[in-house]
C-alpha cells in the first residue's frame, strides 16, 4: 500500500525519481531514521521535494510526518 501512496503523493514520474534517488542517498548515510516509508515521504512533501542536508555528525530521526502525505493525497486511505 505504501508504493500506492508515493505513486499518488508524487504525481509525476520526475517527482518520484527525485524522491527515490535522494531517499537511496540519504538512507545510505544512515543519518536519517523513520517509522515508516510516510514518514520519510511527509518530510519529503515538507520540504518541496527535497531532503535535508546531513552533516555527517546529524542524525534525524523522523515521526509523524504522516500527516503532510495525508493532505497531499487528500486522506484517500483514512487520516
């Protein structure tokens, strides 16, 4: 259901490349902790389409950022 919600939050194949690519990198560094997959997509919304910069010594850790992915899809699955 997740993949749902991305492909609907993110309504354009450029959007999603974008989310996917820095979600890969930003991962990697393990600088960045979430629940779950909409919490990293609610930060992503937040933010315009872009994640934070991390310094190397920054750790983020992320929860309840759900609810910008809710507005974005207009809660089509419940709030």
């Amino acid at each position: 259901m997740d993949i749902d919600v991305i492909l609907k939050a993110l309504d354009h194949p450029v959007k999603f490349i974008g989310y996917v690519s820095q979600r890969r990198n930003i991962i990697t560094k393990e600088l960045l902790f979430a629940q779950d997959e909409l919490d990293l997509l609610g930060l992503f919304l937040e933010k315009d389409g872009e994640f934070p910069e991390l310094d190397d010594n920054q750790l983020l850790n992320l929860m309840d950022y759900s609810q910008a992915v809710g507005t974005a899809i207009d809660y089509e699955y419940g709030p």
